[in-house]
C-alpha cells in the first residue's frame, strides 16, 4: 500500500505525466503526412525533438521538489536525462494503443528519414522490449522522473539532494509495480535494467544526429 | 529556428518561460 503522502505525490506526477505530453495531433501529423523530402523530414523531426524538450521541462519543473534544487543543477538534470527521458515517452508513444495501428507507417518512415540503421535497430528494441513489459502509464511516468532526476548527471553539484529525490518517487515505483505485476516479482528490476539500455542511446545519440546530417 | 537552438538554449529557454499554451 502506497501512504497518505506517497499518493499525494503520485497523484501530482500523473496530472503533470498526463498534462504535458506530445500532443497526439502532432505524432499523426508525423505519420500520416504524405512523403516528404529528406530536408523536409530533417526540419520537421528537428521541430518535434524540441517540442519533446519543451514538454519534458514542463514535466520536470511540477515534479515535487525539483523547483527547490539549484537553478545550474537544474539545467544539468534536465541536460543529461533529455535524450532519455525523450526515448523512454516515445517508446511509451510507440506502444500506446492508439499508435498500434499506425506503428508499421511510424517504423518505415523512420527506417527511410536518412538515419543509418545501426542506430535505429537498437531503437526499435528498445520500444518493442518496453512494449513487452506491459507497462502502466504510472510506471512510465515515475521511470521518467527517475531518469530525471539521476544523481551522477555531468556538472551536478547537490548530488545528494537529487538521490533522496529519486529515491523517493524510485520507492512508489516499486510498490506500483507490485500492485500492478504481483505474479512477476522481478517487474521492478528490469524496469531498472531498461534505464541502463536507454543510457547507451544517450552516448550514441550524438553520433546517430552526425551520420544523419552527412546522410 | 529551433533547428539552430542547442539543447541546453531550449532547457534555459523552458525552464524560464510556460509552453503550456
């Protein structure tokens, strides 16, 4: 059972999960658009990776206690977990049930946007493997304020204010994925073992932008 | 455009201003 006061701050991070998300207008305007030409798709991912960012601090700055952290140590969370966090809510994209009929478009205009495929293959793991954890939007919400909010970003000073809260939104996780797995006991480690996949894409992502620029 | 913004010029840019409109 989840306290008083761990409800409450569950509660607040579903509102804000829910609150500030990739509007579903923009992900069906991605996939269905007729073909458009490589520059074209260039600007138009661009775009849609910013808005990702801007969403994603939305997000960040109504998750309890981050607004009491230092503003430079902010910038360091929010700097090292984005290409993370972005991963982990387009997989959640790629997975949610209004998208299932429209992942095969997704997948292919993907695989043809000019990005190699050593770097998308990896990709497309990671959100089927996510797919197969079955999770519910609590848990993406939370693992999201768990990447979020991890203590060894690059250029992070109160390292140890950050861990107690990731500790805390890491303890509802574990009860929610109790609750909502109960025959599957190891539900909440391998949501940890994802967060280390995720990690490798943040040390490829610089790489994946430069083999597209030059592509 | 945003295209020319770096990440860290969208972070300090939404962590000042509201994009929930």
């Amino acid at each position: 059972e989840l306290t008083q006061e761990q409800m409450g701050l569950l509660q607040y991070v579903m509102d804000s999960h829910l609150k500030h998300r990739l509007p579903q207008s923009l992900a069906t305007r991605l996939i269905l658009q007729d073909d458009m030409g490589s520059d074209d798709n260039f600007v138009f991912l661009t775009e849609m990776a910013t808005r990702h960012v801007q969403i994603l601090v939305e997000f960040t700055k109504k998750l309890p206690g981050f607004q009491t952290l230092d503003h430079e140590d902010q910038i360091a969370l929010l700097k090292g977990s984005a290409v993370e966090a972005m991963f982990l809510r387009s997989a959640e994209l790629f997975n949610r049930k209004l998208l299932e009929r429209h992942t095969d478009i997704l997948e292919e205009r993907i695989r043809k946007s000019g990005i190699s495929h050593d770097y998308i293959n990896p990709m497309f793991n990671f959100y089927k493997s996510v797919g197969e954890l079955k999770m519910v939007e609590e848990e993406y919400a939370l693992l999201t304020a768990v990447v979020i909010l991890t203590p060894d970003r690059q250029y992070l000073k109160d390292k140890e204010s950050v861990e107690k809260l990731q500790e805390t939104f890491l303890h509802i996780l574990e009860k929610i994925c109790k609750r909502h797995h109960p025959d599957n006991p190891q539900h909440f480690a391998r949501l940890l073992g994802r967060l280390t996949e995720l990690r490798t894409f943040s040390h490829h992502h610089a790489d994946m932008l430069m083999s597209w620029r030059m592509n | 455009p945003a295209s020319n913004l770096g990440l860290e010029d969208i972070i300090r840019k939404a962590l000042m201003g509201n994009f929930d409109d």
